[in-house]
C-alpha cells in the first residue's frame, strides 16, 4: 500500500501585501468651523476624512465605514464624547477603533481620566499644536496599516489551512480506501467472489466525491459492480494483472459531472489509486488461487488415501468398485461417480455407482452383461457446479494396441480421479490413460 505525500511551497510572508480599502478617520464636533479647521489641519494625511455633528450621526457612520481613528469633541448636544466613545466601546465592530479626544473645556485632570475611562487612546486640550497632532494620527494610521496586513496573513493562513485539510482529508480518505482493500488480501472472504463484493463497497468512500461514485470489478466473466452503477463519461480504468496476464478490470465513474481537474474530473492521486486497488486484487486472487491449490492437493492426497485403505482391506471386485464410487463423492465432492467394467466387446461385466438414482441408468449400461473377463475400466465423475461429467477410460491387461484412444483430451479438472483409479486397479494393470468429455448425465427417465 502507497502514501501520497502532499509537498506544498512554503508561505512566504515578505511580500508586501495591499490594502483592500483607503483608511478613513471620523471626526465628531457639533461646530462646523471646528470641522473645517480640523480637515484643514489633516490635509496632508493619506486618509479619507468622515465628517458627523453629533453622537448619533457618528453612530451612523460607523456602520457603513471602518475607521482608523475616531477624533472626537467632548461637549456637544444630546450625546456628549464621553457617551459616544462608550457606545463605540460596546460595539464589537468599533471597539478596537483608537478614540482621541480634543477638547478646549475640560483640561482638569478629572476630566482627563474621565475620558481615558471611557475608552479614549489620548487627550488633546485646545489650543494644540497641528504637527503634534498630525503626528500622533499619522501613528494611529500605521498601527492600522499593520493590523490590517496582520489580518490579511490570517485570512490567507486560515485559507491555506482549510485546503491543506482538504488535501489531507482526501489523502485519509485513500489511505482508508487502501486499507480496507489490504485487508481483505490479509483476511480473505469465504470466497474470491464475496471478497471481490466487498471490494466494490469499499471503493466509492476513497474518491473526491463519494456520493456520486460507483466501483465495478470485472474478473473472469464475472461482474460485482455498486447498486445503480452505469456506464458514464467520467470514468477511470486499470486493469488487474496476474502473472503478465489481464485477468480482469476495475471501473471507477462519476455518474454527474463535476469540474476538471488532473484527469477529467479525477485527482492525480486517484489515478495512482486506483492503480494500487487493481494491484492489490491481483495479489488477493493470486492467493486465492494458491489457496484453491493447496486445497485440491489435500484432498488429492486424502483420496489417494482412502484408496490404497481399499486396496488393502477390500478384496470382493463388487465391493472394491462400489466403495471407490463412495470414496469419490465423499472425500473429492463428486456429486455422483459410476465405474463400469467392459469385456473385448465393450460388454458390461460389472460396474457401481453413487449418488445417481437407480434408474439414471438403463439396460445397456447398468445391467452386467455375461460372457468374457473384464478388459477395460471406465469411470465417470460429476462435480457440484460444474455443467457436464468427466469419462476415463483405463485398460486392463491383454487389450491389444491401439484400442485405447478416445482422442485427445481437454483440460481435465479429475486429475485426482485418474490418479485414484489408477491406484485402484492397479491390480487389474494398466497400460494407458485416457480421458473424455462426456455430455451430461441424463435426467431420470430420459434414458433409452
């Protein structure tokens, strides 16, 4: 199983960064001429100056405009500076706005530390010098500057922050994907094909957008696709490879569109994913076919067994025959096995079998004919699952050359039969080995 790493340039916090808006400053006394004599006086200040006669024009203005600074009188009608600057205290969004207050009434100290109670920066008495107080807003103005660059860096860290956690929750997103999938090659199902069922339910959680992804696995003829899964145009392949061989495929698809990305719709990181999902099936049924292996050649070998334990014990040609047919079907999983003994003119001289019914056979095979010894065997087997039934025909001794071929045989899946029988009638001698495919057995009473 593979880790994606994500690797991403790191941030770099020396570029100067602009600000989204031209500062402003408000300016609050219930006298025009002090207004104008104030806008005069911060001419030379790069700021966009609000003008408010009362508290609650200032109230106003705050709310559609972000103040730098506020320069507030303290004795106007209705609202005074000290009010004002208490409402501008308890609002979350003019809180942290720097309030000077610059007055020509109050210079007592008592009215001085009532102004810095109610939430006033500075304290400026009339008549003041204007450089000072340019100067001190000036200050305020960079102050500003920088908590506005330091909220921009925070927004940005806040922005990369959130796509590094998508980027991560994509990346957990496959590496749960992929373990699901390994899991199933550590601790297989009862069968490949419920281990390749649960395969597919895994799949959709590993991709971007798991509610609109369906999985298919094709593997020797056989389809275990999602629910509603369809053919759609936003769809990734990877074939599943054993031994140099394609032996089957897996389809991802997006069954709505979505934007493009690296591959159609599709990360770069899930074209590797699901590369590694069609690799890891290749190594599940490659165990899967190992285990199917070691299987078949335990039970070869307990059949093997059993017939050299008949061999031994069982000396009557009925019974011999008759406990071989059983031995099939219970040790290999034939669902019936039937063994004939045949004399030179392929006359029945004995024969046995188990799990047919009695009459699947009729006369010409079922019936002991008399008249020569037995010259050749020949055993029929039927597997549960498999259509048709497997012949092997094996001579005696004294059958003359050549009357052994029934032509060449297929692929044969009773190795172990051929192998059991040989071991069977080894006593009777064998001098060839031939094997047939034979059409089914017929139903009961549809012999003639």
């Amino acid at each position: 199983m593979s880790v994606h790493i994500v690797k991403q340039d790191p941030v770099d916090f020396s570029t100067p960064l602009p600000l989204v808006a031209r500062q402003k400053i408000l300016i609050v006394d219930d006298r025009r001429e002090n207004l104008f004599a104030l806008r005069k006086t911060l001419a030379g200040v790069d700021a966009e100056i609000i003008e408010a006669t009362s508290g609650n024009q200032a109230l106003a203005a705050s709310l559609d405009h972000r103040f730098a600074v506020a320069i507030l009188d303290i004795m106007m009608p209705g609202m005074n500076g000290y009010e004002l600057a208490e409402h501008l205290r308890g609002d979350e969004k003019t809180q942290v706005i720097p309030i000077v207050f610059l007055t020509a009434s109050f210079a007592d100290e008592q009215h001085m530390f009532q102004g810095y109670e109610a939430g006033a920066i500075d304290y400026i008495v009339k008549p003041y010098e204007p450089e000072v107080l340019v100067a001190k807003v000036k200050v305020f103005l960079e102050l500003d500057r920088h908590k506005q660059a330091l909220q921009i860096h925070r927004d940005r860290l806040e922005t990369l922050v959130a796509e590094r956690t998508a980027m991560l929750t994509e990346r957990v997103k496959e590496v749960r994907c992929l373990y699901a999938i390994s899991s199933l090659v550590a601790q297989p199902c009862e069968s490949i094909d419920e281990s390749m069922r649960a395969a597919v339910g895994h799949i959709p959680a590993g991709w971007q957008y798991p509610e609109i992804t369906r999985a298919r696995i094709l593997f020797e003829g056989r389809e275990f696709a999602s629910e509603d899964f369809r053919d759609a145009p936003w769809r990734q392949s990877a074939d599943i490879v054993l031994g140099g061989e394609v032996v089957g495929r897996v389809d991802v698809c997006y069954v709505e569109e979505r934007p493009e990305s690296d591959e159609g719709p599709f990360l770069e990181e899930e074209r590797e994913l699901v590369d590694d999902i069609a690799r890891q099936l290749g190594v599940m049924i490659q165990r899967d076919k190992a285990v199917a292996r070691e299987r078949h050649l335990s039970a070869v070998l307990i059949s093997i067994r059993n017939v050299n334990q008949l061999i031994v014990k069982e000396k009557q040609r009925d019974r011999l025959l008759q406990a071989a047919c059983d031995n099939l079907t219970s040790s290999r999983g034939f669902q019936g096995a039937w063994i004939v003994l045949t004399n030179s003119r392929s006359e029945h001289v004995d024969g046995a079998q188990s799990g047919f019914p009695d009459t699947a056979f009729g006369p010409a095979d079922g019936s002991t004919q008399e008249g020569g010894a037995a010259r050749v065997l020949h055993l029929w087997t039927n597997r549960a699952g498999h259509d048709g039934d497997r012949g092997l025909r094996f001579p005696l001794p004294g059958l003359p050359p050549g009357r052994s071929g029934w032509g060449k045989r297929g692929p044969d899946r009773g190795v172990e039969a051929r192998r059991s029988a040989i071991r069977l009638f080894r006593g009777f001698g064998t001098h060839a080995i031939r094997g047939q495919r034979r059409r089914s057995f017929p139903a009961r009473g549809d012999r003639r």
